[in-house]
C-alpha cells in the first residue's frame, strides 16, 4: 500500500481543521489545538517524504481544483527529500509552539489571526514540492509567500521595525515571483506545456539563449528564496522580526525550498546547462557564504545574527549544486553526484541545527524579552536545559566535529577538491577559490557562535531581565528535545541517508547508485578513495575530552587545596561591565576585515554650556551597514522616490488631461498592435 496519498490527504485535512479551530476555539484551547494539529501536518509530511525516499512514487490530477489547468501532483525521491525536512521541523516546531504561544496572550502568536494561517503556512512547506505543474507550483508558492508574509506582521502593531521587515519581504518575494512567472511562462511556450513532464520534454525544443534566460530568470528567483545575495535583504529583516516558532520554520524549511525550486528546475526539467551557468551559481553561493558569515559576526542581535548564518549555508548549499552542475557539463556525472548528495545533507543538517537554534533563541527571548547580546549573560545556570540545546545547535553550525554540521561540510569539500581533474582555465580558478570561501565561512563561523553562546549564556547578565530568567515550559523543551535527537543523529549516523540521497540525485538523471555507501556507521565516497566515521570521531572525542577533564581531577587529589581569593589589583570583584560584549568580541574581527566590511562610526562631543574646554557627554557610535544593501538598494530607493516626486506632476487635476493621457495611451497601444501584426 502507497502511504504517500493517504499522507497527503491527512496534512491537507489537519491543515483545515487547525485553520477552522483557531477560527473558533477561545486563546488557551485555540493554543493547544493549533499545535497537536500543526505537529500532525508535519508527522504526515514526513511520513510521506520518508516513503518516497524509500522508492515510492505517486501522481494525481485533480482537475477541478485549478480553473483552465487543474492541479497536477507528483512524488518522487527530490521531493520526498524536502517534504521530509519540513515536515519533521513543522512537527517539532508544532509542539513548540503550544508553550511560546501560551506565554503571549490572545495577542502577537497567540491571535486568531496567526494562529489560523501558521496550520497553512505549515502546509505548503509540505506541499509545495508536491506540484507538478507550472500553475500549480506558483499557486503553491504564493500561498506560502502570502502566509509568511502574513505572520512575519504578527506583531506589526509593536514595533515599527516589523512593518518594514514586512514590506522589505513582500517586495523581494513578489520580485520573486514576477522572475519565476516570466522564466515558466518562456520555459512553457518553448516546450509547448506546462507539466513538469512536458516541460522535461520539450527542453531541448528550446534555444540555447532561451535556455539561459530561462535559468538566469529562475534562479534569480529561487535565490532570493534561499537567502542568497543579493536578493537577501528581506532574510536579516523579516526572521529576526516574526515570532521565533515561525523563523524556525522560515530558516530551516521555507529557504530550502528555494533550493528545491534550482535543483528540479535546472538540473531535471531543463536537463543541465553549460558550464557557465554553474560558474554564476558558485560564485552567488560563494559570495553569500562569505558575506552572510562577516555579517552574523558583526551582528549583536541574536536573531539577526542565526538569520544572516541561514544565508551563509544556503550559500555553502548553493555552492555544491553548482558543482554538481559544473561537473555533470564537463563530463564527470559521479563527481557531479557526490555534489549533490553532498550539498543535500548539508542542507538537511542545518535544517535540524538551524530550527533547534532558533527555538532556543525563542526561548531566550520569551523569558528575557532581550535579542541583544550586549545585553544578555548569565543564562546558563538559569535556562540550563535551553543552554544545552543552543550549543548543541551551535556545534553543528560551526562545522567542527562532532556536530552534524561537519559531514556535510567535509563531504563538499571533497567533490570540490577532487573535481580539480575537470579541465578548464575557470574550473581551475574558481574550485580552489571556492575550497579557500567554505573553509574560511568556517572558521568565522565558529568565532560567531563562540560569541554567541559565550557571551550570551556564559557571561555575567548585564540586564535585570537576564538574570531573572527562567527556564522555558515542557512544550517548547519538548519540541527542541525532538530536534535535539536529530541534530545528535545526523551527527553520529549520517550513513542512514545514503540510499535515500542516492535515490534523490537518481531522479534528476544522475548516477545516484553509490554516491554515498558503507551503511550506518561508515560514509564512503564511491569513485573517491575517501571514507569517514562519524560514530568513531565522536567516541574519540569524547573519549579524550574525558580524560582532558578528569585525570587532572583524579592525579590533583593527592595535593593539599587552599582556597583563597584570586589577586585583583585593588580593583575589587569584577563586574560585567569589565566583561567582553559581543560587540567588543568581533572588534577584532571587524579590524582584519575593514576594507569589506566598511565600518560608519561618528563621535559627538557635547561640551558644558558656556565652556569651550570642559566636556559634559561624549557619545561614540558605531555600525557595520550591509554594503550589498547600501550600493544596491540604496540608489535605487532613491531613484524610485525621485521618479515619484516627479510624477506627482502629471497629476495636476485637470480631467481634460486626464482624458488626454488616456487617448495617449490607447493610440500607443493600437500602434503596438499594429506593428506585432
């Protein structure tokens, strides 16, 4: 029996009824009803996608849903992959959310509003990569636009910066949208349909320059998606702004579908590409690792900084499947193969380590109401359990073993260096250039969650809410324990999802078969002599961190201790204002990369009145703008806004104008027609 439709149809039914139950419910029973049935949605999701990781297939048309078209559906083993990814963030994050929501009131997340449209958001993540038409892919995709955008502005009436993030969101995704419709709609009129079959098709039917334009158009969009520069700016504005249950699932289920969105569109319906077309795509992935690294490390907010390392690893992720791509146009599909099995598990694992640092976060903001770090301290003896799962999480992210972050890392740094042999004077320049970005997003990577959990939970609480904090309710400990265990099982047994990637880079035409083998506890890289067990560095590790903490303990027992207090100059017991802030720990960072970063900093002097020498206030301040952001947006923000002064001109209150600019335009029109005739 096929689990995939009866799975389908029990998310789409829990998605209904959770959406009908907030609509009805009083706040408490609404809360909790919202989240059993938003974990269902996530459980059948997985279900779903786990079958057809395991070589399932299903496909349906339902014609009556969509006017003209009807609804296409399709499962295979790419789409299973993402289903499954989100519906096991969807179903932790439900749990969460029972006890973040309780704490809120019938306000913000625990509105009707929200708490209606977050069973739908949760759907689509579930559903999107189900769509096996042009229409009913986009009909998808802006449903799930419109209901993040929707809960990104769940608290929109307290603070201002939520409007913006919100309009700065619906602005790029909507440009999103206007690419991917022009991309499909060339793409369909080429191939003469608009099912993904047809499509797969009738690609070659196309010519090469309405191929490229197809896939510069369609990454552009799906990028933007992805977090990727430098269609990023909506990522570090609307994740840190809308309630944290729904940046975990913004951060690690709705991005990858940008991913999903490249890998179906350009390496299955259009069937590959030349090389430059992957050159672009490495240097994007690239460029947005590096960039999005720099900027979490300058970040002091705690939610701004995980948001720009979204789009550092959906940059690290965009990295191999342009590889992938590279590799399969220059002949080397297994190598191309390991690409892609390679940036598929890295996406799964920051999918697991990504929600599990956002719902920490969450908790740190629930029982503080601070997000900035120079602020924050002292959580550790006091949110214990949170502290855990925030550096569990953080392990991973730093891409050092034994976090789950780590496989993914070493197996795309494998592809990349053996992918040397591929011939060609800019595969010899950008692979090692793309070696030297990955390890150095890497490094800085693991200064930025030192930072983070250092001086966040570690350090001396600098704000009376930091140090009354207490640890979060058993629901959202409840819902980060279950993506606690799969961040630790990713980690430890990455071998379970060799079959299921094989299977995966299997249906879009490449020789999955092997890609990754050697069952549970051994990872080995078929055609590369390289192999690795990640259950073997983890108990050796722990292993020596043991004997590291212990024998000095046990050969110290012999010794007579004295307790004493520590020599402080005279200066008395340290405070926290003596302590590194998080600003203070990236001064050092900020100083190597100061030509890129471009620091503003302005110092306001105010002196006594009536003196020309004594000083009553000194103020310093400094920031570290996104320059993408400021060289980009900025002058076209500005031309905008001129455009519209001027055109309040035209509008001078005359109806015979108006009239006149109406004949204008309808002979301008007919002249076109004319013309096209």
């Amino acid at each position: 029996m096929n689990v995939i439709p009866a799975a389908l149809t029990s998310a789409t039914a829990l998605g209904g009824a959770g959406t009908l139950a907030a609509l009805v419910l009083p706040h408490r029973a609404r809360i909790v009803a919202v989240g059993v049935l938003t974990c269902g949605i996530g459980v059948s999701g997985a279900a779903a996608g786990v079958t057809a990781l395991g070589g399932a297939r299903w496909a349906a048309v339902l014609p009556g849903l969509l006017p003209l078209t009807g609804t296409r559906l399709a499962v295979d083993a790419l789409a299973g992959l993402f289903m499954a990814v989100a519906g096991t963030v969807v179903a932790a994050v439900g749990v969460y959310g029972i006890g973040y929501a309780s704490g809120h009131g019938p306000h913000g997340i625990g509105s009707r509003t929200a708490q209606a449209v977050l069973p739908l958001f949760a759907l689509t993540l579930v559903l999107v990569p189900v769509a096996a038409s042009v229409s009913t892919f986009l009909a998808l995709w802006e449903l799930m636009a419109l209901a993040s955008l929707t809960l990104v502005l769940t608290e929109h009436a307290e603070r201002r910066t939520v409007r913006q993030a919100g309009l700065w969101y619906a602005v790029l995704t909507h440009l999103g949208l206007v690419l991917l419709l022009a991309g499909f709609a060339l793409f369909a009129a080429g191939a003469h349909g608009e099912t993904f079959t047809a499509l797969r098709t009738g690609a070659h039917l196309l010519s090469p320059t309405a191929r490229g334009l197809v896939f510069v158009l369609v990454t552009a969009a799906f990028a933007s998606k992805a977090g990727a520069v430098p269609l990023h700016a909506w990522l570090p504005r609307a994740h840190p702004e809308a309630p944290s249950p729904v940046s975990a699932l913004m951060s690690a289920a709705m991005v990858n579908l940008g991913v999903y969105g490249l890998v179906r569109t350009g390496l299955d319906l259009l069937g590959g590409g030349p090389a430059w077309w992957w050159l672009g795509l490495l240097a994007l992935g690239g460029l947005s690792a590096v960039h999005g690294i720099l900027q979490a490390a300058m970040a002091s907010d705690l939610k701004r900084l995980l948001a720009y390392s979204t789009s550092e690893n959906m940059g690290l992720v965009l990295v191999g499947v342009g590889a992938c791509g590279l590799f399969a146009a220059g002949g080397e599909r297994p190598l191309a193969a390991l690409a892609l099995a390679a940036a598929l598990l890295h996406l799964v694992n920051h999918a697991a380590f990504k929600a599990l640092l956002f719902c920490a976060a969450g908790s740190v903001l629930r029982a503080t109401g601070l997000r900035d770090l120079d602020r924050l301290g002292g959580l550790r003896p006091r949110m214990p359990v949170t502290t855990a799962f925030f550096a569990l999480a953080a392990l991973g992210a730093m891409a050092l073993p034994p976090g789950n972050g780590f496989i993914g890392e070493w197996l795309l740094l494998q592809s990349l260096i053996h992918g040397m042999k591929v011939p060609g004077v800019a595969v010899a320049v950008v692979l090692p250039l793309s070696v030297a970005l990955i390890a150095l997003s890497a490094g800085i990577a693991a200064a930025v969650f030192v930072k983070a959990l250092g001086v966040g939970f570690f350090a001396r609480p600098r704000d009376a809410r930091a140090a009354a904090a207490r640890e979060a309710p058993p629901p959202m400990l409840a819902g980060m324990s279950l993506l606690a265990a799969a961040t630790v099982a990713l980690a430890v047994l990455p071998g379970l999802l060799g079959d299921g990637l094989d299977r995966v880079v299997g249906a879009v035409g490449l020789p999955g078969a092997g890609a990754l083998t050697g069952g549970d506890l051994r990872v080995r890289l078929t055609g590369v002599s390289a192999s690795l067990s990640p259950l073997w560095v983890v108990a050796a590790l722990t292993a020596a961190l043991a004997l590291a903490t212990w024998l000095p303990r046990l050969l110290g027992r012999r010794r007579r201790r004295t307790g004493a207090r520590l020599w402080d100059c005279g200066g008395g017991a340290p405070t926290p204002r003596m302590a590194y802030t998080a600003t203070s720990f990236a001064e050092p960072l900020q100083r190597v990369f100061d030509e890129v970063l471009a620091p503003e900093q302005d110092v306001a002097v105010t002196p006594v009145r009536g003196s020309a020498y004594l000083v009553e206030r000194v103020r310093f301040r400094r920031r570290v703008p996104d320059r993408i952001e400021h060289h980009l947006y900025e002058p076209v923000l500005r031309a905008l806004e001129g455009t519209g002064r001027a055109a309040r001109r035209l509008a001078g209150g005359s109806v015979h104008v108006y009239l006149g600019y109406g004949f204008a335009g309808l002979v301008v029109l007919l002249s076109a027609l004319v013309v096209g005739w």
